[in-house]
C-alpha cells in the first residue's frame, strides 16, 4: 500500500478492524471484564462516532489556517482553507457522538422488539459503523489525494491540541496560547473529556452483564390469553378452594429441578414491624424445569384458617429444600398476603392437581 493511500485510510482501517474484535468478544461471550471492556468500550465510545464524523468532513484540517496569518500575508499570500477538523476535536466529538448512536441503536432495538440484549446491540453499533466507514472511504476518494482526512503524526495531534480554543487565551490560564502552561491545560481537557466518556463506556459494558445464572420466581393467574403477573386471589373465604400458580422460569443454562416449599402464616403487625405469629407448612413440591423455560405450579388453596392478616409462602430452592424452610436460605421468595373471613380459626388445607404445566418462556 502506498504510503499516501495509508495515511487516508488507515484510521479507517484500525476502526474496521476494533469494531469486527469488539463484536467478535461481544458474540462469543467473553467473561472477563478486562478482556470484554478492552475492545468494547471503543466500540461504544469511539468507532462508531469517529466513522460518522470521517464520513461528514472527509477533509483534512489545511496546514496553514487563514485566521493564524497576518493581515498582510493573508492579502499578499492567500492559502486554501478546508472545513476538516483539528484532530484532537474529532477524537472529542468521536466520544460524544458515539454514546448517542449506541443509545439510538438500543431504542431501535428495543422498539422492534428485541429488547437491550447486549449481542443485538452490539450487532447494530457494529453495522452502523460499517455503514458510515464505507461513506467515508467514498467521499474521501471523490477528494483531490492532497486534501483527504487522516490518522495524522503524533506530533500534529499534540501539535493541534494547542490550537483548539483558537486564537484566545485558556480560560483556564493566563498565558497565552502559545505558552507551556495553555498547552498543558488544553491537553488536561481533552484527556479528561475522553476519559469521562470512556468511564461511561466501561459502566455500559459491565451493566450489560449481569449475574449470568438466575431464576425467576413470581406469582400468576391464569386467563384466556394465557397468564398473567396481576389478578391475584386476595380476598378468600374459610373453606373455598382457590387455585394459586407459581411461575418458575429457569436462567441457570442448564435443567434444573427446584423445591417449593408452601406455607401459610399468620402475621401480628405492631409498631416495631410485623412477627409471624403462626405458620403452617402446607406442601413441598419438586418441579423439573429445562433452561429458558418456565414452568406454572399450580396449587388449590383451601384456607381453613380466618383473620384479616395471613400470608401464602413460597420458599424456593434448587435441589433438596431444608427441614427448616425459612426466607433466610431459600433461594427466592414470594409472598401473598390474604384475608379470609367466614368462621373459627382452624387449620388451613391445601391440595394439588395431579399435574403441574408447563410452558416455554
């Protein structure tokens, strides 16, 4: 490769190259956070953005600025003037730019009913950089070889970093722009800017993974549609059997078989807080369920014992579940506070079907 078409195309080259890595370690599921953050944080906090701006000023900064000249050589010795940008203000916006498109890239996902998944993401973050790298090899192309954009020296980007308030003082400083001091105050703000940014890209990665092995617990009712997380029997009577179901969605990656342990309690609420002042177990169930399925538990209540303050426990664990099932070693808990009224206090029932369902996620 000529050594002209490298200096046009090789920025262009290393975010092609980042961003096929970065979606390479989203896909296949790296778990290090070191690794993981290393080649995606530029694909959040930098690739994209850079891709936009190549594609949007596809010239180079002029060596020699009309506005740094004296009046008599810019009347005597006019110079051509392009509309690239400082190299140290295209890395600045770089960032800026490209937190907003991985944030419209997520709402697009979202919206099309993807959600946020991380690899989705990652995925469109990726084509969009693709797309807008390809614009700016064309429109870099359609340029006189002397005027295309570029990775510049490492000089010329030290160089630039001066000259990015122009031609005023640091508002940090009061040397001149030209001075050691400015130089260094205007390097402080940039380098801060990029790192702040890029802090942010390191909280997006590390937030989009989460505990990798989970399951969800959570009570439903069941209607024509299927079921639902809402409708829920609170209002029972001394005698009346009411079907309860208990979803249990596996995220372990891998089958796993589950205890439910049911109890009902009786709840004393004072000041200090609530004490149960009664509790009886009232059914142990084992449910097998695959990975990325739910299963529905569904139970028949029958409630025999009255008051204004009762509650129906689920205490849920993997495996064998303890003699002693209580909150503190359950795996996951649900809970559904209840009143019956019709009668005396007695012992409260509970049958189940001889079948338990099940569903996919």
């Amino acid at each position: 490769m000529k050594s002209s078409t490298r200096r046009w195309t090789l920025d262009l080259l290393l975010v092609v190259a980042g961003a096929i890595a970065a979606l390479a370690v989203v896909m296949l599921d790296f778990s290090g956070s070191v690794v993981r953050s290393l080649f995606v944080v530029p694909l959040i906090v930098l690739y994209p953005g850079y891709a936009l701006l190549a594609a949007v000023f596809p010239e180079r900064r002029s060596d020699v600025e009309s506005d740094t000249m004296s009046d008599e050589s810019a009347l005597t010795r006019p110079t051509r003037h392009t509309a690239g940008l400082l190299y140290s203000v295209r890395l600045v916006l770089s960032a800026a730019l490209s937190l907003a498109l991985v944030a419209a890239v997520a709402l697009v996902t979202n919206l099309v009913g993807q959600g946020f998944d991380a690899s989705i993401v990652a995925l469109g973050v990726f084509g969009v950089t693709i797309l807008f790298t390809a614009v700016a090899v064309v429109r870099r192309m359609l340029l006189p070889s002397d005027a295309r954009a570029g990775a510049p020296p490492l000089s010329t980007v030290l160089g630039s970093v001066a000259s990015t308030t122009g031609a005023v003082t640091s508002p940090l400083s009061s040397e001149s722009r030209s001075s050691p001091v400015s130089l260094a105050v205007n390097l402080l703000v940039v380098v801060s800017v990029v790192a702040f940014l890029s802090s942010v890209g390191f909280a997006m990665v590390e937030t989009q993974t989460p505990e990798s092995d989970f399951t969800e617990a959570y009570l439903v009712t069941q209607n024509e549609s299927g079921y639902a997380a809402s409708g829920y029997p609170q209002q029972l009577s001394r005698g009346e059997q009411v079907p309860v179901t208990l979803a249990l969605e596996n995220h372990e990656h891998e089958s796993t078989t589950y205890t439910v342990v049911t109890k009902l309690q009786r709840l004393d609420r004072t000041a200090n807080g609530t004490r149960v002042t009664e509790e009886r177990e009232l059914d142990r169930t084992r449910q097998s369920v695959e990975d990325n399925q739910t299963a529905y538990v569904q139970q028949d209540v029958r409630p025999t014992m009255s008051g204004e303050s009762l509650r129906l426990v689920y205490h849920v664990y993997r495996g064998d579940a303890p003699d002693d099932a209580n909150r503190e070693n359950a795996y996951r808990t649900v809970q559904l506070v209840v009143s019956v009224g019709g009668g005396e206090d007695a012992t409260a029932q509970l049958s189940r079907p001889d079948s338990t369902g099940g569903a996919s996620a």
